[in-house]
C-alpha cells in the first residue's frame, strides 16, 4: 500500500515533470522569464523557512545574503571573462562569502532574544547597503552596472532549465537537512529553546548552524537573480527583499518547505498581473495597496499558510473518519 510519504513524492515529481517540459510545450517568453523567477524567489523564501520555519529565528537582514550572491556574480561575470566556469566560480565564492558572514553575524547576535536580534539583524544588514552605496569603485552605487552572462544562458530557456533543476536539488537538500536529527534538534528550540537547553544540547550551535545554510542558500538565489536581469544595484540588499522573503514564508505556510514555494508563485503572480492592470486601468495604479489587500486577505483565510490550512482540512476530515471507524468496533464488542 503506497504511504502517504510516497502520494507526496509522486505528486512532487510530476509538478518538476510538468515544469521541465512546460518550455518546450509553451513558447511563452514571458511565462518563460516569470516561472524563472518564481523559482528563484522559492529559492529565498525557503532558505529563510529554515530560521522562521524550523528554528524559531526572525530575520530582518536576510537581503544582505542575497546580496553578496548577487554582487559577488555580477562583480565577477564583469571583470573576468563570462564562461560558465567563471559563474560556477562566482557562485561558489559568494556561497563561501555568505557563508562566513553568517557564520560571525550567528555567533554575534543570535545569544540575544528574538527580537534583539531581529533588530541587530536589520543594523548588520543596513551596513552592507551602505557598502554597497559608497564603494562605488566596484559597485557603482546606487546607479548600479549591467554585465555579460555567459553565452550559454542567451536562451532564456536555456537559463529557466538551470534555476528549475537548482529549485530542486536545493529543495531535497534542505528536506534532507530538517528531516535529519539535526532539523529535530532545531524544530525543538523552535518549540521550547529553554527545555531544549535542558536536555544538554547547545542551541546556539544549532542555531548557528541553520543561519549558515540559510545564508548560502539566499546567497544562490541572489547569484542566479543577478544574471536573469544581467543588472546589479543597491535594490538587492534592500529590506523589500527580505519582506518579500517574509510574506513568500508566511502565505506559504511557515514550516513547510512547499509552502514558501506556493508563496513565491502567489506573489510573484499577484504583482505581475497587479503591475499589468496598473497600466490598462489608472485605478490599478497604486497596485501596491490591492497587493497588500490580497496579503490580508490571505492571513485571514489561510491563518496557518496555505500548505498549513489544507493540512489542517484534511487532517479534521480524517479525524472524525477514524473515531465513526473506532466507535463502530466498540459497538462490535
């Protein structure tokens, strides 16, 4: 009898299915360069899912993670020669980059409380924007610069492929990193921090931990966002990106790494047709207002996410299913 666990995974691998053959079905550059950048965005939002999600750990400076990937891509792809190597290189070195960074900010800020360091978070963060700003030398501030891609990502298909497959490997990957006794360990300090400590497992490690692998993972999605645009600027390391990553999470479903997926497809939809109104009807013009309708609108019906509340529905109908099933073998008796 297939399990439930198995019913997930089939349904899983025929979305990928159908995402992979989509391009070649439709020729659609537009749908094309949107579902490039919903996966993109899933990218993020599931990095950020492991502090929100799984630890317990509100952010206010995750952007500057997605930053470094892309500035250090951009930097690179622009002053050396644009190969594929070149941004496999780029890639890896902005991992390694946000890695580190996140690793000190970790041992930093994360002994304070949560909102302590979400606070320090957002001040650790405004310093890299102002980096940004003034080395103007590498950056050029806040005009920013465009660059070369490698010849290889031309095709827009090409490079839709590319983020498709890092979409999936990054989400098995981090499945395997919160189903492991590592993910318990911190879904437990998420719970009860303080009954965790209890125990004897040192939570700052753990919460270190989870920092890192969200940093890297932001750090491959700001690398892959800078070359879907070939354009760099200070807008990367704003606090819009880390809002975003925040309601992608939290409309989602926090805690569920399909959920920051669905969130990213809900807002990167809901402001593409937003936006596209906003030129057909002047009413739409301040689209940015029905978009913060639509988030309302979304915590009242879906308080849990969307992945959350479906689970919750289809846990209840379960539930009285199995108590008519037990009552009638007591009967029996």
């Amino acid at each position: 009898m297939t399990s439930k666990y198995q019913w997930n995974n089939i349904f899983l691998t025929l979305i990928a299915i159908v995402l992979f053959i989509f391009p070649f079905v439709a020729d659609s550059r537009t749908w094309t360069i949107l579902l490039t950048q919903i996966f993109i965005f899933s990218i993020l939002a599931m990095s950020y899912d492991i502090l929100l999600g799984y630890t317990g750990i509100v952010s206010f400076g995750h952007a500057m993670f997605f930053g470094m990937g892309a500035y250090t891509t951009a930097v690179m792809l622009d002053r050396m020669e644009p190969t594929i190597g070149v941004f496999v290189l780029s890639i890896a070195t902005g991992m390694l980059l946000a890695g580190a960074v996140s690793f000190i900010v970790g041992l930093m800020t994360l002994r304070l409380k949560s909102h302590f360091f979400a606070m320090l978070t957002l001040a650790v963060s405004g310093l890299f924007l102002v980096l940004a700003e003034k080395w103007r030398t590498l950056t050029s501030g806040n005009d920013g610069f465009t660059f070369r891609a490698p010849e290889f990502f031309k095709d827009r298909m090409v490079f839709y492929l590319v983020t498709l497959v890092c979409l999936v490997v990054v989400y098995l990957l981090l499945r395997r990193f919160v189903q492991s006794p590592m993910g318990h360990v911190l879904v437990a300090v998420r719970e009860n921090e303080q009954r965790t400590k209890s125990l004897g497992f040192k939570t700052l490690h753990y919460k270190v931990i989870a920092s890192v692998v969200a940093g890297v993972v932001a750090s491959l999605a700001g690398s892959l966002y800078a070359v879907s645009l070939r354009f760099v600027n200070t807008s990367v390391l704003t606090m819009d990106i880390t809002l975003d990553a925040l309601l992608m999470t939290i409309i989602g479903g926090v805690g569920t790494l399909i959920g920051p997926i669905i969130g990213a497809g809900v807002i990167e939809l809901s402001q593409h047709y937003l936006s596209g109104l906003a030129k057909e009807y002047p009413i739409f013009e301040r689209w940015i207002i029905f978009f913060g309708i639509v988030y309302i609108l979304a915590v009242i019906f879906f308080p849990s996410g969307i992945v959350g509340t479906v689970r919750q529905a289809l846990h209840k109908r379960k539930k009285p299913a199995v108590l008519e099933k037990s009552s009638s073998g007591t009967e029996g008796l």
